[in-house]
C-alpha cells in the first residue's frame, strides 16, 4: 500500500474526476487538508493524515486558523 492516497481514492474524497488536479487542490486548500504537489502538479496526501482525519483524531481547532489577538498591541 502507497504511503500516499492514489488519484482515485483523492478523486473519490473529492467528488471530482482523477484528473482534475485543480478541483482537487482548491477542495484541499478550502478543507485546510495539508498537501505536497509532485512535479506532474498531483496533489499528495498522506494515508496516514487522511485516516486520522476521517476517524476524527485532528481536532477542529487543529484545521482551522486562528488570527493573533491585535488587541494585546494597543496598550
């Protein structure tokens, strides 16, 4: 088994067709799901972090960004 999901399995989380990487890439930036491109641009996700995202173990606070509290500057 590939340390990395297969097109397939990508396109399938997806909902899009194996060969639209952009569509891929654009649900996995709006998801917040941490990638690597190869040089043919596939995107590259670990097995491992798509397992432990879909038995819940990164927690939400985990995906989303929190913006720094300016407030603290005005003093």
């Amino acid at each position: 088994m590939s340390r990395y999901l297969t097109r397939d399995e990508l396109a399938e989380l997806v909902g899009c067709q194996p060969r639209s990487l952009t569509c891929m890439k654009r649900w996995l930036e709006r998801n917040r799901w941490p990638y690597a491109a190869n040089l043919a641009g596939v995107p590259l996700v670990t097995r491992e972090y798509y397992e432990a995202r879909m038995n819940g173990a990164v927690p939400v606070a985990a995906i989303t960004e929190q913006e720094p509290d300016f407030a603290a500057l005005d003093t």
